[in-house]
C-alpha cells in the first residue's frame, strides 16, 4: 500500500468589509479608530458627551462608528 500522510490543516484569513453603515441621523458623523485607541475608549464610557449609533468592524481591529453628539441625539431627526 501506499505509505503517506494526509493533513488536513485549513487556515482561511478575511480581510473585508461585510455590510453597509447607513447615516441614521441629521446630525451624525463618521469616525475610524482602532479597538485599543483612546478615542475609542472615550466613546464607549458611560457619560460620554457622544452617542453611538451604530458600529462596523473593518479589516483587523479597526472600527467604523456612526456618532451624534448627546444634545443633538436628544432631537431625533430623521436622516437628510
């Protein structure tokens, strides 16, 4: 018989964005930080002055967020 060794090793790494951030406020804007930024850190407080709306991960530890500050969240537009 044959005299060999089967390996079944599969390494799949993805580096893409899935899905799509929508602006859902008037007064919201963009922002791109890393998970282990300051800025991030500032934003996921408790009593931040900014509200986050909606969060997308993009490529390896970066984030997207959709941000209104907290007074004009408080409004409640809807998008333009």
């Amino acid at each position: 018989m044959f005299d060999s060794a089967v390996s079944t090793k599969n390494v799949q790494t993805v580096n893409a964005v899935s899905g799509t951030l929508v602006k859902s406020h008037p007064k919201s804007y963009f922002m791109l930080g890393h998970v282990n930024s300051r800025n991030t850190d500032s934003l996921m407080r408790e009593y931040s002055d900014k509200v986050v709306l909606q969060v997308m991960l993009i490529g390896d530890m970066y984030l997207l967020y959709e941000v209104v500050n907290k007074n004009d969240y408080e409004l409640r537009g809807d998008a333009e």
